[in-house]
C-alpha cells in the first residue's frame, strides 16, 4: 500500500521517503511520478498506475552511484594504469577509482614523480597523490649535501665527541670535525707533506680543502685533473656549493678505495701543479691553529 502511494497523477503529490521521478505511461498515456531506484540498482519496469517502479541490481562490472532511474546501469569504465594503484574497486554504487603510487603525483590526470629538494634544501612536506614534494632552504644548524626527498640533517656537535671543528657546516654540509694534531708546536714551519702523514690528519685535509677553494672554474679542474677525466657539460651550470660536495664526495670515494694518505697527497700535489700555494698556506694555518 504505501509503494502504491507513491504512484501518483502529475501535480497531485509525491511519496517523500525517496527521491521520485516523472513518466508518461506510454499505453495510458498518463504523467505519472515514479519512485527512483537506489544507488546499485537500475529500472527494470517504471511505474504504472497500478504497480510500483521494479528495479534490478546492477550485474557485474556496472554501478550507479546515485538514486536513478537509469533503464541500465554505468560501465565501470575507469582502468588504472602501471603508475597507479586502485583505491576502489568497480562494485555496484562506485566506479573503479584510482590514485598514484607511492612516489608520484598527479599532473594533468597524469602521474609524474615527485621532486627532488635541491642540495641545500629538504622536505617540509613530503609528496602524495594529489601533490608535490615541498621543499624549503635548511635552517640554520641543519643541511642536505644530496638532492633527497628527506628533511634537512643537524649538524654534528664536535665537541661533543671531544673533537675541533675541521670545516663549519652550512646548509649544503655538515660540520666536520677532526682529532688531528699535528706533532709540532705551533711556530714552527712544517711542510704539507708532513701534515699528510701525521696521524689523524689524512682524512682532515680531505675533508678541509673542497670547501677552501671559492672559484668554480678551480674546482672542476681540481676535479679533472684528479679523475683524469673531463665533467659532464651539465657541471659548468652548478654552484660552487654544489661543486664542492660534489668534489669531496669523490675524494671520500677515492679514500675509501686508495686509503686518506695516497689521496692527500695526490690532492696537495694537484694544488701545486694548479698554483694554489694560497690553499696550501691557508691548509697549513689552519691546522696548526687547531
């Protein structure tokens, strides 16, 4: 009794517990108003004046999302490609739905990888789906000596570990430290050769001279002629900061291979074959102030 209350003659009412539609029966020719069918259903047979709307359940690999009265139901016509992943499944109210993997984003209805922060900056937020990586410059106290999708490192404290500070850390590396302590009193004139062998200086001096030496130009051919090798083109649009990562990432590389005394020592003679007896003096100074 009350489906066949809601099977009422155009302007004469509706049943108000569902959404209602109108339909010209086209064998009385009357204007009737119909229930519609719920979401995940389709008319079967609209309303006539005697019988209520018959709906269906949609079959498999079709939906309808919202109250109808569809005559068929909505292919499920969403297909998630390599870059996605499905967030939901084609069921009877919802279309597949899908969203990027991990790691990318989406432009344009395409997914694209997330950014990486530049050296010298880190994530603020990380990226998802829908957005990209944010990245801010490191505060103060803090670096990222890599292009990384990871927030900005603090700087070691050297003290802390009983050691000096060898090189302050800014915000493109972090500070290094060292227990160097070079065998003669300060005063007294000592050669960069003997330096590189005194203990605990080797991997001191590597880590001090890429970021004494200012000029660009300088540190790609400090780079050349130490690898022997020319530099992608891409190295003439770097900064110096990025240079001078770059240039004692190698050195660590190398050290890790060759041992710190045959890689200071190749450094210091490049530095003299290059004329940069000023780094050699500065070098000097430095660690016999330490």
């Amino acid at each position: 009794w009350v489906a066949c209350c809601c099977i009422v003659l155009w302007g004469i009412g509706a049943c108000n517990s569902q959404p209602t539609y109108q339909w010209h029966d086209p064998q009385t020719k009357e204007g009737l108003v119909c229930r519609q069918c719920e979401p995940g259903k389709f008319v079967e047979k609209h309303c006539t004046k005697h019988t209520p709307t018959v709906c269906k359940p949609c079959p498999g690999l079709y939906y309808t999302h919202f109250w109808n009265y569809l005559e068929k139901c909505l292919y499920c016509s969403v297909f998630c490609n390599s870059l996605e992943e499905e967030v939901q499944a084609c069921n009877g109210t919802h279309n597949r739905a899908c969203q990027c993997k991990p790691g990318y984003h989406s432009v344009s209805d395409f997914c694209v990888p997330h950014s990486r922060c530049p050296v010298g900056t880190g994530v603020t937020q990380p990226g998802n789906p829908l957005e990209d990586t944010k990245c801010a410059p490191c505060p103060e106290g803090t670096f990222s000596s890599s292009s990384s999708t990871n927030p900005c490192q603090p700087h070691q404290n050297c003290s802390e570990q009983g050691l000096a500070v060898n090189v302050p850390g800014d915000q493109f590396h972090d500070t290094f430290c060292t227990a160097c302590r070079p065998n003669k009193p300060v005063g007294i004139v000592i050669r960069t050769d003997e330096l590189s062998e005194t203990e605990g200086c080797e991997e001191a001096v590597i880590d001090y001279i890429p970021y004494q030496i200012k000029a660009p130009r300088r540190l790609r051919r400090l780079r050349q002629r130490l690898s022997k090798s020319l530099l992608p083109t891409a190295s003439h649009r770097k900064s110096v900061n990025q240079l001078q990562v770059e240039l004692h990432s190698y050195l660590i590389q190398e050290k890790n291979t060759k041992g710190a005394r045959d890689v200071a020592k190749k450094l210091m003679g490049a530095l003299r074959d290059m004329k940069l007896q000023h780094i050699l003096e500065k070098m000097q100074k430095h660690f016999l102030g330490l």
